[in-house]
C-alpha cells in the first residue's frame, strides 16, 4: 500500500490520539484476590475506570480532551461501501454454498431489544465519568485512529474499547457466511444478549444493588428456557458472549457490595457457552476468546499487507514493557521496570502517574513493531489486551504466568506454546534470581526469528475483521471461535444421544446437518 508507506517518514511525529483501552492501568488486584481466594473487589475497574483511577483525575481530564480531539478528527470514508449485504444475497449465497455450510449452519436467536438494543442505547450512563457512545460506531469498532504519525495504516484501524467485544462480535456474527434462520437446522444458536454491557451499567453506583445486577440475567434465562429452541437440547447448543472477564460475572453472595453480577451461577447459563476475554480457571463451560485490539481489516489484502509490513520493521530492541507499575508488592511490575530500566536491551514505555504514554496507542504500538520479545506480566487480572496488541505488531509476547495466556486462548493460540511466546515464571522474577535480559538472549537468533514469523502468521485468526464487510478468504477470530463452539456442541450432541434415549428420539430430525 503506497499510502503506508507515503507516511513513513513521518513516523516519528507525536501521536494525537488518546485511547482507553489500556488494560495495564486498573489498579485493583484482581488475579490475587482469585490466587488467595478472596473474590471481593470493591473498586472501580473498566476500560475507563483504570485510567480514572491510576491517573487520579489527571486520567479523566486526559480523556476528556481524547473525546474533544476524536470529535475533530476527520470522519474516515467507510472501509468498505457494500455495509450490510441484502438478506436476499445471503439467501443465495447460501443455497450456492449448501455443501460448504453443511453442519456449520448457525441461528440467531431474536431477543427483545431489551437484552442489546436499548443497553447500547444507554451508552451515555455506563460510567459516571465518561459518554461510551462513540465507542459504539462504526459496528462497535469505534473511530478510526489518527495515522498522522504512520505507525498504523490508513484503513483497518479504529480506537476500540477493549471491553467492546459484545457489538463487534454481534455485527460480525451478522456476517458469518452460513447463517440459517430455521433453528432446528443450526449446529449453534448464537444468543446475541450484551451481557458485558449489562453489567456495567451497574458496576459503579447506578441502579447497582444485587438485585439490579441481576435482573436482565434471569430475565434473560426466563426468556431462552421458554422457547422451543432451549427444548431440542436444554440450551447445550447455545452460546453467547461478554466482553468483560468472567469475574465479573461470578458474584458469590447477594450482598449489594459485592462486586458483579451472578450470571455465571445460573444453572441455564451453566449449560450454555459462554465466551469471555478471559475466563474462569475453574470452569468448563466458559471459554477465552481474544481481546479486540484496534485492526480491523475489512479486506484479506490490508490483513497481508500489514504482516508484510511487520515481517519487514527492524525490530532494534530486544525487549520492551509498556505499563505501570503497581503498589502491590506481590506484582512483579516493578521488577519487570527495574530490570528493563537497567538493560540496553530493553524500551521501556512506562505509564505511571501523569504520564499519558499509554493512552497514546500509537507510542507503545511503535515500540511493540521495533521490538523482538514484548513482556506481559499479569496487571489486574491474569490476562491484557496489550499482549494481542503487540502479537498485531509482530512481537513475540512474553508470560510470567501460564494462565495470561496459555490455558486461556486455547482455540486461537497454538499448543505448542514455545512456537509464538516465552514463559519466565512469575516466581523466579519475583525472588530476584532471574535475568530477563540474559533469559532472551539466551534464545539464538533464528530462532527468535522463527517465532516472530510464527507472531505474524497469528495475526488473521487473532484479528476481528470489519463487520460492516467480509474479509475474502481468510479466517479471523470469530470464525475460529464459530467453529471451536460447533465442534463443542457436537460433542455435547454426541454425548446426549449416546445417554439419553429419549433425546436421540427428538433429535433425530436433526441429522441432516450433523456434522460427520
Ligand atoms: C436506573 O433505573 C431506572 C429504572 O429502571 C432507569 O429509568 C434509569 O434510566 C436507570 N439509570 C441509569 C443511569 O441507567
Ligand atoms: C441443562 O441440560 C440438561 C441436559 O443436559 C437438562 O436436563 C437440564 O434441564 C438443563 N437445564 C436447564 C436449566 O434447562
Ligand atoms: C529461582 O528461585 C526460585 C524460588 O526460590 C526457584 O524455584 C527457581 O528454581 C530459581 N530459578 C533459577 C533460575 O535459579
């Protein structure tokens, strides 16, 4: 693309986008509280909230001028001009592809706007401190970034919420190319309920008793287990999504002060899949998916432009950690800044108090393309969008711990976890006995080399493609994830027939489309 690469010369120009989503700003704890087994958390988290609060103020104030600069900037054309394809053409598709759609038919069941439409609608109140709206246009993927400086590319990159999945993911299931709307002929049926937007309108203080909390859940299950489609399988072929972690939807008691809602403890929940950017480790019903980073490509071209842009950046770092340090002394952040500071090796972009860093995305994002190995540590809970951040800028990401990643992404990350990251344990940094340094230069060239290919060969499955159009040939995160649930749901099939007498008997209409 030779407007890329027009922009290259000013790479270095500062950047004039604030963005929120930075997951290494939350200042609570979140993953210890899970370690010690103390669920409780009282404080504020969210994609705004951990910049409120680690800034003290100076975050709000900061944002504040984010929304007036978003405001000016220059709407971008729409990425692609056919937005919604005509239901007609996906009839015909449909009846062309038959063969190719054979088991992977999904239904979308048609909730009452009550359980998406109006929560968007809501958009002004989520936070106390803070309009979400605009992260709400272009199909959920927010505006489109400012590339003055040429660290992204002119098309495909949006500032999006990295708690925003709930409208990306419903505007691209839209999209999936095998949809059906007879039920009984679904491999899956997709519940499009926001139920990560549910949830925080009643997080911080507003409408935010248990039972407030609760409402549009059990609503939400009253409505499914009515309906026919609940019936053929006791909902074990529905599936549906919250853009937040799952401890958000896992309240223990009933106490007002308790932090989230108890989604995850309703036994018709229970039975379906729920995906989330980071799940529960104690649970097999829920599944991690990724968190959105801020690509989106609407055409298969933009995908393998930008991974031969990043197989061609110089990567003159070695490592780099872009993130705050925390007050707990358990956090091995400060270590991690330590150790950086003190390395040549080592770019550090450090987002602490006052300092506006890392809500600049196009500051860490250029260090994370000029750097070999990216650090990862745990922030407020195990998991970080910075860690597919720097994966979508072709650096290898390094864990501290196996559940930011490894036993989380299981559909989308690869087995063999050494091909694509590093795992230095938690423990050895944290007794001071291990050089981060020395750990990744100990890894010989060709072969750092080889994980970055293997880096960039993620990017199509990690990304979420535009919704508003449909990437050509390749498979992003949704598509993966589609899959991964119809498999899942299969095997529950399966398994309910092999049992169940009576179940095989009212399933048996529904062979045509079980997948062999
Ligand atoms: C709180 O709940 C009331 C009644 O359900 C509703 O009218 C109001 O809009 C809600 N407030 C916010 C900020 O969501
Ligand atoms: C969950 O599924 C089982 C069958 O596997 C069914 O017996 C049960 O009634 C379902 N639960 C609900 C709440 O529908
Ligand atoms: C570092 O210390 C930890 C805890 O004492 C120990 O388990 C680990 O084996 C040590 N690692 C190295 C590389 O010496």
């Amino acid at each position: 693309m030779e407007r890329t690469g027009a922009h290259s010369g000013k790479r270095w120009l500062p950047g004039l986008m604030l963005l929120a989503a930075t997951s290494w700003l939350l200042v609570i704890y979140f993953h210890l509280a899970v370690l010690r087994g103390t669920p409780v958390v009282s404080e504020p988290r969210g994609s705004l909230a951990e910049i409120a609060s680690d800034d003290s103020g100076d975050g709000q104030r900061l944002l504040l001028q984010h929304e007036e600069r978003l405001s000016k900037v220059k709407k971008a054309p729409p990425a692609a001009t056919s937005n919604a394809l005509p239901a007609a053409r996906h009839e015909r598709r449909r009846r062309d592809d038959d063969e190719d759609c054979r088991g992977r038919y999904v239904y979308i069941h048609d909730l009452p706007p009550r359980f998406n439409a109006d929560i968007l609608a809501n958009c002004r109140n989520w936070y106390p401190w803070i309009d979400m709206c605009v992260y709400l246009e272009n199909g959920g993927l927010g505006r489109p970034v400012d590339n003055a400086d040429g660290v992204f590319a002119d098309e495909g990159w949006y500032a999006t919420d990295h708690f925003g999945l709930d409208v990306i993911f419903h505007s691209r299931m839209k999209q999936y190319d095998c949809l059906t709307s007879d039920s009984s002929g679904a491999a899956a049926v997709f519940v499009p309920f926001y139920a990560g937007f549910d949830v925080v309108q009643h997080l911080w203080g507003v409408n935010s008793t248990a039972r407030e909390k609760d409402a549009l859940p059990l609503d939400l299950v009253d409505w499914l287990t009515r309906r026919a489609e609940w019936r053929a399988m006791g909902g074990r072929d529905h599936f549906f999504l919250s853009g937040r972690t799952a401890y958000d939807h896992q309240r223990q008691t009933d106490s007002d002060s308790e932090w989230g809602n108890k989604l995850l403890r309703l036994p018709a929940v229970q039975n379906m899949t729920v995906l989330f950017v980071e799940k529960l480790p104690w649970t097999s019903f829920d599944f991690a998916i990724p968190y959105p980073t801020y690509f989106h490509p609407a055409r298969d071209a933009q995908v393998v432009e930008w991974q031969r842009r990043m197989r061609a950046t110089k990567r003159e770092w070695l490592f780099s950690f872009a993130g705050g340090a925390r007050d707990d002394p358990y956090s091995i952040r400060h270590q991690l800044i330590r150790q950086c500071g003190l390395s040549s090796f080592c770019k550090l972009v450090q987002c602490g108090k006052n300092q506006r860093n890392c809500l600049v995305p196009s500051n860490f994002m250029r260090v994370f393309q000029g750097t070999r190995f990216c650090l990862q540590p745990t922030g407020d809970t195990m998991t970080r969008r910075s860690a597919f951040d720097a994966i979508m800028a072709g650096c290898v990401p390094v864990f501290f711990h196996p559940d930011s990643a490894h036993t989380q992404y299981r559909w989308h990350l690869p087995e063999a976890h050494d091909t694509y990251s590093v795992l230095i344990p938690e423990a050895d940094v944290r007794a001071g006995n291990v050089s981060i340094e020395e750990t990744l230069r100990r890894i010989p060239p060709d072969v750092a080399e080889r994980m970055t290919e293997t880096v960039i060969g993620l990017i199509p499955r990690l990304v979420y493609a535009d919704p508003r159009s449909k990437l050509e040939t390749l498979r992003d995160a949704v598509d993966v994830t589609v899959e991964a649930v119809i498999g899942r749901v299969n095997k529950l099939r399966e398994e309910m027939a092999r049992g169940q007498e009576h179940l095989l008997q009212k399933q048996s209409g529904n062979d045509g489309v079980q997948q062999t």
